[in-house]
C-alpha cells in the first residue's frame, strides 16, 4: 500500500477527527472486497481512508456508497 496525499476533508471514526488520505495498492486492500452482500469492488488500484497506515481503507465504490453514505458503517463519517 503506498500513500499518495491527504485529501481536503477530515473523517470521524468513532470521536476521533482524523485526516484522509488516498492510497493505492496492486492487491485489493477494501474492508469490503470479500462482503457478497455489496456488491463488486472497484478496480481502479486506488483506496480511501485515513492517512494512517493502521486504519481500514476502502476502495472507491465502498468508500462512496458505505461510508460516506453511511450504509455500511456505524461509526465512520466524512466530516467538512
């Protein structure tokens, strides 16, 4: 997994305010890649998530349609 750049928005994990960032990996890196339940990943290499290394990343479908929505996670939203 390699680091690109910190994205112009902050995201809330559980009370935590931390940065975004974009990453990119050649292996599949989304939390979601083996959930049958939503759906395809989407291929483009590319992952979202906090700039730390340690927390879960999510490719570009996931991270649109689960976490910034909301529908696939409690405990983890974009703040502005």
């Amino acid at each position: 997994m390699k680091f690109i750049k910190t994205l112009p928005f902050e995201s809330i994990l559980d009370k935590d305010v931390l940065d975004c960032g974009l990453w990119q990996s050649e292996t599949n890196e989304c939390e979601f890649h083996n959930d049958k339940k939503v759906g395809k990943c989407d291929d483009s290499g590319y992952y979202y998530g906090t700039t730390s290394e340690r927390e879960p990343k999510f490719c570009a479908r996931h991270f649109y349609e689960l976490v910034v929505n909301g529908n696939g996670t409690d405990n983890y939203k974009l703040s502005r």
